[in-house]
C-alpha cells in the first residue's frame, strides 16, 4: 500500500467510524470531527503522514501533572513536511491530479478529494496542530540548504493543549536524524526558536540542540 492509498484508507475508517468516533459524516467525502475524539485525531494524524508513521497517543509528566501527548516516530520526514506545508489552512496527501487522499482544515474549505474539518477549538485540531513539529523543522532546514535526502528520520512529542496555543513552544521536542554538513546543522539547530530540536548528526555521530 502506498501512501496515497494509506491516506485514503484512513480517510474511509473516519468516515466509516462515524458517529462511534464523536464525527459526522457530512458526504461521502466529508467529515465533521465535531466534538471529535481520540481515535479520530490518531487516524487523521496517520492519513496525514501517508502511513510512514507510528502515532501514538501517550502522556507528557509536567511537575507533577500529567498531559495527554501526540508522539510520532517518521520514517518519512520530507513526505510529512509535503503534508503540512506553512501557513495553509489545507493540510493533507494530494494526488498528482490535486485530490486529496486525506485533508484536514481548520474551518471550511472548498477541496478536491478527502476533507476532514474541525473547529480551532476541537480536540481533532488540537492533536493535528501537536503533530506538525516534525513537517515545521523539515521545513526550516530544507529551506536552510539542507539536502532532501540528508534528512533520515524524525521523532517529536507534544501536549495536546485546548487552551494554548503556545505549548509547542514550551513543552514540544522534536528529534531528526540527518547526514550532512555538520558545521552547517550545528549552526542551525542554534538558530531554530519555536521549539526544542535536536539535530542528530549521523556524520560526526554528534547531537546538537536548539537550546538546553
């Protein structure tokens, strides 16, 4: 199964879930994740990154409180970062004729294919938003003159959180392994600010880390 038959199979286990899952299954071809639920969030998370993931719903310990957590582990880095590409509304797999296998939008939009919606306050949107640290750190170091094919594999755990928007920010890590120019990764892990990233450097079998 390739990833765009994973997207869309993801897509039809929602729609076909519904309204066990807390969905509603507007068309086919339409989902409301409205209040959404676990379940739900994990398999859109998994259709988003085309089945080259394990996504797992865990808890992050804070002090002493506990908080539910999106942790994916990504063999396919740069087919994630395709899927969450910065500042769309529109988040998803798109074939080569520009339908969605799977989408996901905040809100509504006019698509092709596949479309999961959910308001910015629901729990499905919360857990897509934990789960785009892997496609923003591709992102900065793709745009930084990184090689596509020097990035390996990610990893990046994040509270899901209803109530901030800046817990990313605070509490998200997200881990590559990349094989490249070390001065240059050493360089940019210094420089990435929205998060904790660690730079596996599997050159000179080095970590280094956007701050301590």
């Amino acid at each position: 199964m390739n990833p765009l038959e994973y997207s869309r199979q993801a897509f039809q286990d929602i729609w076909e879930d519904c309204p066990a899952n807390h969905c509603q299954a507007l068309s086919p071809g339409r989902v409301h994740a409205s209040p959404g639920g676990w379940s739900s969030a994990r398999r859109l998370i998994e259709g988003l990154y085309g089945g080259k993931a394990i996504v797992n719903l865990s808890q992050q310990l804070l002090g002493n409180s506990q908080l539910p957590t999106v942790e994916i582990l990504c063999d396919d880095p740069l087919l994630a970062a395709g899927a969450f590409p910065a500042g769309a509304c529109v988040l998803g797999q798109k074939d080569g004729d520009g339908a969605y296998a799977i989408a996901f939008c905040e809100g509504e939009a006019e698509t092709e294919g596949n479309l999961v919606t959910a308001g910015p306050e629901s729990l499905c949107a919360a857990a897509v938003r934990a789960a785009g640290l892997i496609p923003a750190a591709v992102r900065f170091l793709l745009d930084s003159g990184v090689a596509p094919e020097e990035i390996q594999w990610g990893w990046s755990c994040c509270p899901v959180n209803l109530l901030s928007p800046d817990t990313a920010a605070a509490y998200g890590v997200c881990d590559l392994w990349v094989r490249g120019d070390s001065p240059l990764l050493e360089r940019l892990a210094g420089a990435f600010p929205p998060f904790l990233l660690r730079l596996h450097d599997l050159t000179a079998a080095k970590t280094y880390l956007s701050r301590e």
